[in-house]
C-alpha cells in the first residue's frame, strides 16, 4: 500500500498524470467548480481543453472528442427526461 505524504505544493498547481492541463491559465476543475458546473458539462469541457495537448496521436486526439460528445450526449438525454 502506498504511503501518503504531505506535499507543500496546492492540489491545484499540481497534475498527477501528465502536463495536458499545465497550458491552461485556469484548470478546468478549477473553472469546474467555480462555476458549479454539473457532471456531464465538466467532463465534456474537460475532454475539450484536453484532446489537442495530451497526444500527438490522432487516433486519441478523436478519442478525447468522442468521449465530450458522449457526456453532451448524456446532458442532452437528461434533459429530455425533463421535459
């Protein structure tokens, strides 16, 4: 089991998992958050901001957008629901 230690450095300034977000001024679980977004928008943005900087693979660059479409997807039959 890992050992967790303190870290002097904020959650937010740091990325566990690569540097796809470091680019950005604001991460989107900041703009997230503070902007008390639902589950569905956050994730779709958070795929969005992400798909062009993670990869230099194309075939994951579509995966990224498939995967915001599907949570667009989701917004969308959730609201249906609704009405």
């Amino acid at each position: 089991m890992k050992k967790h230690r303190r870290s002097d450095i904020s959650p937010t300034k740091k990325q566990i998992g690569g540097q796809h977000y470091k680019h950005l001024e604001i991460s989107p679980a900041e703009f997230i958050y503070k902007n008390k977004l639902n589950w569905y928008v956050g994730n779709a943005i958070k795929y969005l901001v992400r798909f062009d900087k993670k990869y230099s693979n194309k075939a994951k660059q579509v995966e990224d957008l498939d995967k915001a479409t599907h949570y667009i997807q989701l917004l969308i039959e959730q609201l249906n629901k609704r009405a």
